[in-house]
C-alpha cells in the first residue's frame, strides 16, 4: 500500500515520525513536503 504524507514546517517533526513508523511497518510512503524545519516565505506570494 502507497501512503501520501505531508505538512507544513511546524509539524515537519511529526510528520517525520509518521513517516519513519509507516516504512517500519512495510508501507511505502510518499512525501510531499515539506521536506526541512525552517519557515519557508514566498515573498512573491503576497503579490
């Protein structure tokens, strides 16, 4: 089975854990971000 993750980078460690868990127990996971901690601003995005 394919499981799709993702979050935001304030439950980027949550989102890890889960992650980490679900490939233990065999599942194939699929990140799709965010992929570090940091805050990420689009300044273009205010626009």
């Amino acid at each position: 089975m394919i499981i799709a993750i993702g979050s935001d980078h304030g439950r980027f460690v949550q989102k890890e854990a889960v992650k980490k868990l679900l490939e233990a127990k065999g599942y194939e996971v699929v990140d799709f971000g965010c992929y570090r901690h940091e805050e990420f601003r689009c300044i273009t995005c205010a626009s």
